[in-house]
C-alpha cells in the first residue's frame, strides 16, 4: 500500500462506520458442561471422548489414561450411555434436556436484556462449543463478553475447564474481546432462594411427605479435594444455606454425591449407598434435590429419577420424587439476570 492510500477507518472516521467494523456490543454467553448430538453410540462416543480427554476432567498422566480411554471406554461405555440417553431424550426436538433447557436459558434472559446485553450459549464438550459462540459473537461486534458458567460450584473439572477453553478461543483472535468471567455462585442469595422455590413447590405437590430429603450433588476424586480444589466446600455451604432456608435438620436433608466413576476414592457418602441404607433402615419415603445442577440432564433425570428410585424401591423404599432442576423457571432466569447485571456493571450503561 502506497502511504498516501489510507485505510477506510481513519483517524475522522468512528469505528462504527467502517464497513467491517459493527457496533461495539455488550454480550453474555452462558455456559453448560455438553451433551451428545444424538442418543447414539457414535455420537456418544465423540462426546466422551471430547469429555474424557480433558486433562481437568481426568488428571491422570496421559501414557496410563489414554491407553485405557481409546482401548476400554470408548469401546464399551457409549453404547450403555446411548441407551441411559435415550430414556430421557426429547423426541419432539431431538434434543437432550440439557441442550432444551440451557437453550430456553438464554432465550429468558434476551427477552430479559433486549438490545442492552447480546445473550448467547455454548456447550463446554460438544455442541455449540465455546469457540464457536464467541467467535460468532466477536463478529457480530461483541467487544466485552461475559462468560457465565452455570455450575453453582467451582471445580477445576468445570468452571476452572471452561475458563481453559475460553482462554484458547481467545489465542485464534486477531481482535480480542474483553473477557470477564463470572465467580461461583453456590452462596449466592437469589441461587439459595430459587432452589427453595421450586423445592417447596415440588413438595407441596406431592401427596406423601418425605422423610428425607437427599441433597445430593456430583462426585469427585477425594484427591482433588486434598489437592485444594474447593468444590466440596462449595457443596457443603450450599447445603448449610439450603437447609436453614428450608428449616431442616442435616439428619433429615443429609449432603451426598453421586455419579461416582473408576476405582479411585471419591468423595462421600455415595447417594446411592445413603439410599440403600435409608431403605434397610426403614425409611419408607425420599426425595432427593440436585442443586449442583441447574438444568436436568442424564445425571438428574436417568441417574436420579430413573436409576436411585429404582435403587431405593428395591432395598424396601415405598415413595421416592427427584425434585426438578433450575431450568427455565422464572426464578432461574431472575437468578442469571442478577448475575449478569451485577458482573457487566461498568460494561453496560457507562457511556
């Protein structure tokens, strides 16, 4: 270019006017763990082993953990878990309800924000990935962007991987967004007050009172705690803060954790072992809320409400309710909306 060519964007022109610069936008993107395409072997097995090779995930060296991924899991685990898929998948979408619900998330909260906040969604493994709802945000003129993970409490294995993820969308920009990412939210007052919400309305529509009431809430490796991830932590004081909020006793709404995988020690109580033992002991009717999830999903709705009642039934139980998720309830989306307000503060309405 010859210097007495310019540019179209000169030093009288606003970045707004150039032809392919668009208007500088305020965008939040809301973020999920993932989910198969199909409740097929073939797509849950791409799925796995997206999920399964994330060194957060699985921290274990990748000469020992590879071998046993590539040779053993992916061979055998995708058929079973297509089938678990299948029971709970919505035919008239073709749809997991984590994608239904994390999708009718973020369609609450755009018609909540309007034109102030771009709202967005993505899949931590699978689809729509992070990369690529960011990129298509950058395009669309989002120069500050807020990554709102929706797990309640922080993992490494979670929170801390989305963040990984971002940080590596962010290295194939030549125009980077500014970033921010929001804290946990597992003491959040308006999170604390939702879950009571919907609970009271579950249990109120019950026709039996549950003599326990499961606070169950997904496993994790015993050494990562010891490691100093602080997510058991996490999980007692939403626990704590539920049950004062509800008025229980820790005997009657005991914290447990489930989806317990490999040979390794995991945290404990085993929701399941909780539940056969409940059962032995005479306990005749439970439910059992997930508040580390805040939309249903395979965990909840296949391993929970299908599985754990079945688990219960058989070891003597007579009644048992998985009290719903979050997911797109208005208390949900008043719970998200307050984050993002409080998080783009400075972002949004500062000119």
């Amino acid at each position: 270019m010859d210097s007495g060519d310019t540019p179209t964007a000169t030093k009288n022109h606003r970045p707004g006017d150039h032809p392919h610069i668009p208007d500088e936008k305020c965008a939040a993107l809301i973020v999920n763990l993932g989910t198969p395409d199909e409740a097929t072997p073939k797509a849950v097995r791409r799925y796995l082993r997206e999920f399964l090779s994330d060194r957060r995930v699985v921290d274990l060296p990748r000469a020992l953990w590879l071998p046993i991924l590539h040779g053993v899991i992916l061979n055998v685990r995708p058929a079973a878990t297509a089938r678990n898929y299948a029971k709970i998948w919505r035919t008239e979408s073709n749809e997991s309800p984590l994608r239904y619900y994390t999708r009718a998330q973020a369609q609450a909260l755009r018609d909540a924000f309007g034109d102030a906040i771009t709202v967005d969604w993505a899949m931590r493994y699978g689809n729509p990935s992070i990369v690529e709802r960011m990129t298509a945000l950058a395009k669309a003129g989002a120069t500050r962007i807020l990554i709102l993970p929706l797990y309640p409490q922080y993992s490494a294995t979670t929170t801390g991987s989305v963040v990984d993820a971002v940080g590596a969308a962010l290295g194939d920009m030549r125009w980077q967004p500014a970033i921010r990412t929001t804290p946990p939210f597992h003491d959040e007052p308006a999170y604390i007050s939702a879950l009571a919400s919907v609970m009271r309305r579950r249990l109120d529509a019950l026709d039996w009172n549950p003599e326990r009431v499961l606070i169950s809430f997904h496993g994790l490796p015993e050494r990562y705690f010891f490691a100093g991830d602080p997510y058991h932590c996490h999980c007692a004081k939403t626990a704590r803060l539920l049950r004062e909020e509800m008025g229980w006793a820790e005997d009657f709404s005991p914290m447990t954790f489930q989806s317990i995988f490999g040979r390794e020690k995991w945290l404990e109580p085993a929701t399941e072992d909780v539940l056969k033992s409940l059962a032995g002991n005479g306990v005749k009717k439970v439910a059992v809320v997930t508040p580390g999830f805040v939309a249903d999903c395979i965990e909840t709705l296949e391993e929970i409400a299908i599985a754990a009642r079945e688990t219960f039934l058989d070891h003597g139980g007579e009644a048992f309710d998985a009290i719903p998720c979050l997911n797109d309830s208005p208390e949900m989306t008043t719970l998200l909306e307050k984050i993002i307000r409080r998080e783009t503060a400075g972002w949004v309405g500062a000119d």
